[in-house]
C-alpha cells in the first residue's frame, strides 16, 4: 500500500520558485518602467498640470 508521501522531488520545489522568482521580478520590473514613465510624461506636461 502506498502512503502518499513523495519521496525527493526537491527539483520541482526549486523549478518552482524559480519560475516563481522569474515572474515577480517581471512583474517588478514591469511597475517599475511604468512608474518612470509616468514621471517622464507628467515632467513633460509642464509645471502646475494635474490630471
């Protein structure tokens, strides 16, 4: 009879967070390029516009 528990499978813990990490940092990164650009356009607008 089997009892259900798996034996090793470390490789698929670190596959996983470092698909896991990949992605987070994307999406970090992602923000982080939206935010500065962001900044560039409301420079851009000139002093005293708000939107």
């Amino acid at each position: 009879m089997n009892t259900g528990v798996i034996q090793g499978g470390w490789e698929f813990v670190w596959a996983a967070y470092a698909v896991t990490a990949t992605i987070l940092t994307g999406y970090g990164l992602s923000i982080f390029s939206r935010y500065r650009a962001a900044l560039r356009r409301r420079s851009a607008a000139g002093p005293g516009v708000t939107r």
